[in-house]
C-alpha cells in the first residue's frame, strides 16, 4: 500500500488510459482484484427528476461470476434455467429471500411475478437487487435477461450522497480491455443524464483497485467536454 501511495503521488485528474495504468500496475494484492470506478454526480436522488440508474453492457465483461436469481412459473421458469439461471423460484424463493438467505448477485423476474417480489422491497431494495423494467430485470424475455446478467452487464443506481460506483473489470485484464470498460461505464452514467440535473453533472471520478489507493480522472476529457 505505501508503494502504491508513491506510485499514486502528485498524480491526479490524468486520463482513463493513465489512471488504468496505474490502478492496474498497483494492485499487488494475493488476489485478483476489482478495479472499481466512483464517480461523484450533481444530483440529489431524493428528488425523483434528480435520480440516476441505468445498465450497461460492458464490452469486455467484468471478470465476476455473476449468481442470477429468476422470479418465474412454468415455462418462462425453464426457460430461465436453461439460459443460465442459478436459483429459479416463486413463493418458495421469496420464502428464502425472506429468510435472510440471499446467494445472488442480479434478480430477474417476470412481470407476473411482481406481487409476490414486490413484499421483499426492504429486503432486496437497499442492496439494490429489486427488479425494475428499466433496466430490463422485469421481462418475459427471461433468457435473454440472464444472458446478459452473466455476460458483464452492469446495473448502476446513485446512493443518497449522489455518488455511483461499480466493478468494471479485474486486474488481470489488460490495459486496453479495462480501459474500453471504464469508458463505457462513463458514457453510460453520461447518457443518464436526469432532467433535473442542474450545473455541473460530473463533479469527479476516481479509479481504484479492491485493496489500492484511487486516482482521480479528468472529467472533461473523459466526458469528451
């Protein structure tokens, strides 16, 4: 960590390709870490014009093993299973979910099962696993659905203080791969734009590794301002 603090001195708003660089050749953990973004936005989410979510497919994936959860009866709940899905259920996986036991990183659902779904908001909400057909995770295109979840597809939602942040790739990969990453989770978060977004939209953005420092990226050329 000291070494990588040193690496990191007097280095900061530098672009996605420097700031890769340096995440990238820093992150010394046993592990195969996450490279992660932060990025500080000029919205209060507690307005409903101000709120900030959408998904992204990145174009290299994100290294992760994504668990995916389906909401779905007969054929639809086949279908799911065959696409990929790890836990498929109705009332007996709400019952679980009830539980406490959640071992599932993307819930899909279909838009019958939304009832049942909808009494587990306090529980999938603040861990931002409730489906929302805005960012496709209420469909009867159940396969397609999970196919994108294991694929690298990237759900991003702002938190209280106006700030996102994802996993978009691993250390592992190599600098061109992450940097196509970062850049497409930007454009994404850029096109997300809310109309009641008012002044400057993207105040910062920083690039880390699970266990590095961060080091902020310039945001105008990033943003291609």
């Amino acid at each position: 960590m000291k070494a990588a603090k040193e690496a990191f001195e007097g280095k900061k708003n530098v672009s996605v390709e420097e700031a890769v660089k340096l995440v990238k050749d820093n992150a010394k953990a046993k592990f195969d870490e996450t490279v992660e973004i932060a990025m500080n936005l000029g919205v209060d989410p507690r307005h409903a014009d101000q709120m900030v979510r959408g998904v992204v497919a990145l174009p290299n994936g994100t290294g992760k093993d994504v668990r995916v959860a389906v909401f779905a009866r007969g054929d639809k709940a086949e279908e799911a299973r065959k696409a990929g899905a790890d836990i498929v259920g109705a009332e007996d996986l709400m019952e679980t979910v009830q539980s406490g036991k959640i071992e599932f990183d993307r819930c899909i659902a279909t838009p019958d099962m939304m009832p049942i779904v909808g009494r587990l908001g306090k529980v999938l909400g603040p861990r931002n696993l409730m489906p929302n057909p805005k960012v496709g995770t209420v469909t009867m295109d159940v396969a397609d659905a999970v196919k994108k979840a294991k694929g690298g597809e990237v759900q991003f939602k702002v938190e209280k203080a106006g700030v996102v942040h994802a996993g978009v790739g691993k250390a592992s990969f190599d600098e061109k791969k992450l940097t196509e990453n970062v850049k497409a989770f930007i454009d994404a978060v850029q096109k997300a734009r809310p109309s009641g977004a008012k002044g400057a939209y993207m105040k910062s953005i920083a690039l880390s590794s699970t266990m590095g420092p961060g080091v902020t990226i310039d945001v105008d050329s990033a943003t291609g301002n």
